[in-house]
C-alpha cells in the first residue's frame, strides 16, 4: 500500500508516497485538498490579471483600511455580545422601542432604521441565544441580492465581509424604484451604531397588527398603500424614518458612532476602539473612487481564496514536514526505487504512472501483474476469476479444502496463474519487509469464490450459482458475491486505463470482453444495487 493516491497527478511525489501509510483514509480528503489547491491556485492567478487595471496599491490600502474598520468594529459588538451573557438589561435600556439606529443590510451600511422591539425574552433568542431586534427599516426594490460567494464568506467567515466604509447616501435612482418598507429582525452583529434619538409613542403591536399574515421568514413587506389609510401608527413611525432617512443623507456619523458605550467600553478597558474607530472612520469616509462596490466585491473574492489557499498549503506543509523526518518515509521511497517505480531522483517512471491509476490500495499487485504479463494468457472467464482474489474481502474458505477433487482453480491455465500471483505477492512483502516496512499483500489474497466468478463470466445465472453444491460448504451471502462483481468491472476499467498508458492494446481489448462478460443480469440491475450519487470537490 505504498502509492494509493500516486493517481492524483498533481501531488508532489513525497505527499503521494506518505498517503498509503497510517493516515490512509483520513489522507483521502488531504489528496483532494491539493487538487483544490491547485485549482485555487489557478483562479488566484486569473483574479490577479482580471483585477491588474484597478487593484493599485492605493486600492489595497484603502481595503486593508476598511477591513481595520471592521475588525473594530466587530470587537465592539463582541463586547455587547460578552456583555449580554452578563447582563440582559444594558440592552434592554439601550434598544428601546423607538430608538434611532443603524444597521448592515446586505450591501448597504448605516442604514437608519427604528427600533421596535429590542428587549431580550424568552421568543427573541436566535439560535446562539443571542437577542433578535425587530427594526422597520426603508429599502428599494432594487436591492442587489447577496451573491453565492458573499454568501459563503458570511457562512464561513463574517469577518471577510468586507465593505468600502462610505457616508450613507440616498440612491439617486430612488426615485425612480419602488421602496419597501419592511419589518427586519437583526442581530447584535448588524448593529452598526446606536444613537441617542428615540422617538415617542412608538407602538410596536399597533404596528404589527394586521400584518402578519404577510411575514415570510425573518422579514416581511409591508403593504404601505393598503393601510396608510387606517394605520396611523405605521404612517407615523415611517414618516419618521424618511425624514431621518432624509436628514442623514451623506451626512459623516464617524463622531457619533456608538457614543452610547463609551462608559462601558471604558469599564472593559478598551476605550480606545471608539478612537479607533472614529479617526478610521473620517479617514475613509471621503474616498470616491469609481466602482468601488464592484471592486470591493472582487478583492472579497480574491482575499477569500487566498486564505483557502493558506489554509490548505499550511496542512500539506505540516504533514509533509512531518514525513519527510521520519525513517518510514525514505523506507518507502527505497522500495519504489527497488521496483523501478521512481529514479533516483525522485522521479516517478512509466512503471510508476501506471501504479497511479489504481485507487485501490493494492497499486503495486496489480502493477506487477500487467509488467510480468500474468493475464496475457488467461481467457476473459479466467481474468475475472483471478482478479476475484484481489478484491474479494469476505470469510477465506480457500484453505479448507486440501483435497484435489475440492480444489477450486477450473482450469490449469488459471491454476498456474494463482500460483504467479502468490509468488508476486510473497515477492512483494519480501522487498518491504527488507526495508521494515509492515505489509500482507500475499495473506489479503482470497481465492474463496474464484470459481463461483468463474461460472459467471461462463455465463452462468445467479439463480444457479447460489444453489451450487459448492455453497454447501461455505456461508457467503449473496450481497457479498454482487459487491464483488461490481468491484471487479470496476477494476477492469483500471486495468484498461494501465493499457493505454503502456500501450497494450491487447490488453485493453482483453479487459473490455471481460466486462462485457460480467456485467449483466441481476448483478447490474439499477433498481436494486445502482444509486446513482453525485461528488463534488
């Protein structure tokens, strides 16, 4: 088991060796991460080209500017956070109904929105037990809706969602778009200011009233032309919000920002991230850059997959590090040097490419098998036969029977080359076990049900096969014998796959009259033993 994930033709050849020892499965997901990496890498590099007209240096630092914003200002929500697990009641005092605040949503930032319920009970949890505010904000129709990608920053990473720091501004389109009026409910983790304004004789069921049969999830539009004519406290409190929408357009909050916590961010001793927050503010508030939202948008993107990609090399790295020191890693590379699979430098031969095709542990078997020409001879009924005993994994009964008449080769042809199969497979454990490596490809051989196999690449049906005499005298269901017929055809297309790389074409055309021999019948059928599954990297 020494060159499992040799297939994956990305690898570096020192992770491919590594990959069959003692983290076999768990090395599975690590193979697939270097593909990714790879792709990654290629995206990156796309990205940096794509981007080269724009993302000048200016650019960058405005964006590591706003992602220190942000960072600070995810520290004070998370001080509101920490201070909720203490206290319901700061906030309570602090998110009364009626109070001025200013929220993310989606893309939009500062967004004037009025508080309708934000105190903390036991049906304004969300599913981390943190408070949910119900707040009537105004949007357009028009809002862009979060891309796939933004999303899974947002799912992954809140912290990468990282948007231009910019006055808040009125669309100049408004006008021309229909505006919503909506009922939200938003976490402490969307607050982007609390102001010291409340508005009086806000009335939060009268708002509500008549209105929820029209909520859908978290938010719900409200059909402003159907009730302004009855509902006075909806007229009211949106009124309100367009002249506060009005007075804040593209008016700096920078000085004011969460003013409200400045004596307990004093009590935490972080005072200065207000500081922080208010000089980073005003600093970039004022940038005009062209597109920036879009620019921003695709800097995300890039910035994303860079960390993906750290992320990936730092496993691979501390793997490889780990392997390269051990005395078992450079035992195996002396064994694929010993077998021809790789040169002196590392380098892997045809041999070993061949050995990359085959995923199933037992890469050198079956390597060997195709250079010593083990199935050149043997007829297609045969080969399947012979290929049972490196697949077939149940309850060996092979041993049992010593006497000639019980033996299970059919033919000497297919005898002979047991016997061949046997001395590879001893041979094979003896060359690692030379180099102290742990192997048994010779015990994992099982000849149990070679000639039930046999029957059925002779065209035998299943029906007769599984009342044969010979089933008398062993116990294997029927599940098993399907299982392995399966994984035989699967095999067979491995095998094909060895051919065209050396360029036996024989062999190839010997392999397809193989599965065209056992794949039929009940074995194939999709209603019972297909489901067809979708994987994606």
């Amino acid at each position: 088991m020494i060159l499992n994930f040799l297939r994956v033709a990305e690898c570096p050849l020192e992770y491919m060796v590594s990959s069959s020892y003692s983290e076999y499965h768990s090395q599975k997901a690590n193979a697939r991460d270097i593909i990714a990496a790879n792709k990654l890498r290629s995206t990156i590099e796309t990205l940096h080209q794509s981007m080269k007209s724009y993302y000048t240096n200016e650019l960058k630092t405005y964006f590591n500017e706003c992602e220190h914003f942000w960072d600070v200002l995810f520290q004070i929500q998370e001080i509101l956070i920490q201070q909720e697990k203490i206290s319901h009641r700061f906030l309570d005092d602090l998110l009364k109904c009626g109070r001025i605040i200013r929220i993310r949503d989606i893309y939009d930032t500062d967004l004037p929105a009025i508080v309708l319920d934000g105190s903390f009970s036991a049906s304004g949890k969300n599913a981390n037990h943190q408070r949910i505010i119900s707040a009537l904000v105004i949007s357009q129709s028009g809002n862009r809706l979060l891309t796939d990608l933004d999303r899974l920053i947002l799912k992954e990473n809140e912290k990468m969602f990282i948007l231009p720091v910019q006055k808040w501004s009125i669309d100049q389109n408004e006008q021309e778009q229909k505006l919503i009026y909506q009922i939200k409910n938003i976490n402490i983790t969307d607050l982007l200011d609390i102001t010291n304004e409340i508005i009086p004789n806000i009335n939060y069921n009268e708002i509500l009233e008549g209105h929820w049969n029209h909520r859908m999830g978290d938010t719900f539009d409200i059909e402003l032309e159907s009730t302004m004519g009855t509902d006075k406290a909806l007229k009211q409190a949106i009124e309100k919000l367009k002249s506060i929408r009005q007075k804040s357009n593209n008016q700096s909050i920078a000085s004011n920002r969460f003013i409200l916590l400045n004596d307990l961010l004093n009590k935490a001793s972080q005072s200065s991230l207000l500081n922080d927050l208010h000089e980073l503010n005003v600093k970039l508030e004022n940038e005009n850059s062209l597109n920036l939202n879009e620019n921003f948008h695709y800097i995300r993107k890039l910035k994303f997959y860079e960390n993906k990609y750290s992320e990936m090399n730092k496993r691979l790295t501390s793997l490889q590090t780990s392997l390269q020191t051990s005395a078992e890693y450079e035992s195996m590379l002396e064994v694929l040097k010993d077998l021809n699979y790789i040169s002196n430098n590392n380098l892997l031969s045809l041999k070993g490419q061949v050995a990359a095709i085959f995923g199933s542990g037992k890469e050198l078997l079956l390597t060997e098998l195709i250079y010593q020409n083990l199935i050149d001879n043997l007829t297609s009924s045969e080969i399947a036969a012979l290929l049972s005993s490196i697949i077939f994994q149940g309850k060996r009964y092979d041993d049992q029977y010593n006497d000639e008449n019980k033996k299970k080769e059919i033919t000497p042809t297919l005898h002979q080359a047991k016997q061949e199969l046997i001395s590879i497979a001893r041979r094979l454990d003896q060359i690692q076990r030379d180099y102290k490596i742990p192997t048994n490809i010779e015990d994992e051989l099982n000849f149990s049900i070679m000639s039930l196999v046999y029957k059925w690449a002779q065209g035998a049906k299943f029906y007769d096969i599984m009342n044969d005499p010979e089933m008398e005298e062993i116990d294997i269901q029927e599940g098993t014998i399907v299982r392995t017929i399966m994984r035989i055809e699967e095999l067979c297309s491995d095998i094909r796959n060895a051919g065209k790389t050396v360029g036996n074409s024989e062999l190839v055309d010997k392999l397809n009259q193989v599965t065209a021999l056992i794949k039929r019948g009940i074995v194939f059928a999709p209603s019972l033993y297909f489901s067809e599954t979708i994987t994606t990297l």
